[in-house]
C-alpha cells in the first residue's frame, strides 16, 4: 500500500490533468467506477478554480465574455495547475495565457486588461506598512541622495492598450464606450494597497522610470538617471514629493553624493 501522502499527491494530479488511469486501481471501492469518481472530483476541482479565475478578472471576464472565458479557464488550469495551496495566488500567468488562446488572440485588450487586474490582486495580497512624511528626507536632501524604498505592494505596468481606462469604464456595471475597449493607446500604471482598496496613476514616462526603478531596488541614483534620460527637463524633486504625498515610502536609507545626480532637485515641502 502507497503512503498516505504519495496517494494523495498523485490524486491530486490525477484531479488536475484528467489523466486517472494510473490510479485507477488505487481507487476501486465495491461496484464504484473509479474513472467515473475521478471525474466528479475533476469537475469540482475544474469549476472551484474556474470560479477564483472570475473573481480575480472580473472585468476580463466581461471584455471576453462568460463561455470564451470558462473555456479558457479550462484550458489553462489543464496546462498550469496550481503549484500552492493559497487560490488568491493563483493566475499570475493567466493573462499570458489568455495573449495566445484560440479566439481571444485578435483581442489583445483583453490579455493587458487581465494584467492589470492581476496586479490589482497582488496588490490587495501585500502588506501595507508605515509611510514616511516627506519632512523625514528634507534635510538629507540637502547633501546626500538617500536611498528609498517603497511600499511592497507597488506594481507598475507599461501596458500597450489602454487598460486602466479599459477597466475604470466596466465599473458599476456601467455600459463602456465601445471607443474605449478598442484603444489602441498606451498606458503607464501605478498600482498599490490602500488599506483595503487600491490606488491607481497613469505616468508620464520619466515618473514611471523613476518609480519603477525604486520599485525593482535599483536606489535613488540610478532610478534619477533613469527618469532623466526619459525627460532631461524632469523634475525629480517633484516627482519625489508625490511618492510621499501617496504614502509610497517606507524607509529612506543614507545615501549618495546628491551632486552625482545631474539636474538637481528643487524643494517641493
């Protein structure tokens, strides 16, 4: 007789792929079909997981529509099952997925809109902690860059459809401008925690820059450069100022020369 826990792993995988001929065997009760058990085990499993999905995109699922939707679903839960017990950590590769399925891949609104929303959830899934007034760097910033890091639920998104308008224009089961979904623009999006909400900016290119390379700890210099070789007339001081107006900085760490930093910053108390 198997283990307990090896019989349990390969149920599981059984479950998850479809595939409960090896272990048919393993399963037979009495006149009971074994094949027969494990496909009802598979379609609960199937609709449980196809459900999170809906509930994680639900304006994707309203872009797609319900049945492409479930079919995709079906779909990707067959090729990538979950590797974790925590559901709210599942689909991070959904909205890859979704760019390539079979008649959503001429609608590439709908792959961007679904990155969007899985920032949203890994966002609500991150801590929130305390923020630091910006009158805490005031004084460093006379002499030195410090070094600054933000909160851990920041995602930041250069999405190539409009996908923050996308998804503002689906709340409130409000009918969307059909102008809106079919937008070919760009976006730049800031995502993060508030409380148990989340906020929302589209960046200019040199913030975007600058947020995005504090968010990946490439510190304080080499994030300015980055937002100046976007727009050598930014105003980094002032971009600094909003990331503590929106309670985005958590620890500010001694750092560098500030004159190492070309354009210099301006006071924005």
């Amino acid at each position: 007789m198997l283990p307990l826990e090896t019989l349990q792993r390969r149920v599981a995988g059984a479950v998850l792929t479809g595939d409960a001929a090896g272990i048919a065997r393993l399963l037979w009760a009495g006149r009971a079909d074994p094949v027969a058990r494990m496909r009802i085990y598979r379609n609960n499993t199937v609709s449980s997981l196809t459900a999170t999905l809906m509930s994680v995109f639900p304006v994707t699922v309203r872009l797609a529509g319900e049945r492409p939707f479930r079919r995709a679903a079906s779909a990707f839960i067959h090729h990538l099952p979950p590797v974790e017990p925590r559901l709210v950590r599942y689909g991070a590769e959904f909205p890859r997925f979704l760019r390539t399925f079979e008649g959503l891949e001429r609608m590439p609104f709908v792959s961007e809109t679904a990155r969007l929303e899985w920032a949203i959830a890994e966002a609500l899934d991150a801590p929130v902690l305390p923020s630091c007034p910006v009158a805490s760097i005031a004084a460093a910033m006379r002499v030195t860059a410090p070094d600054i890091r933000l909160q851990p639920s920041l995602r930041m998104l250069f999405c190539h459809r409009p996908a923050l308008s996308i998804w503002t224009a689906h709340q409130d089961d409000a009918t969307a401008d059909p102008a809106v979904t079919s937008g070919t623009g760009s976006e730049r999006i800031a995502v993060w925690r508030r409380g148990d909400r989340v906020g929302f900016q589209l960046l200019g290119a040199a913030e975007f820059a600058l947020r995005h390379a504090l968010a990946h700890g490439q510190g304080l210099i080499r994030a300015a450069e980055r937002a100046l070789a976007q727009e050598p007339g930014f105003d980094l001081g002032a971009g600094l100022f909003r990331l503590f107006s929106d309670g985005l900085v958590t620890a500010i760490t001694q750092g560098t020369d500030l004159s190492a930093i070309h354009g210099g910053f301006h006071d924005h108390r």
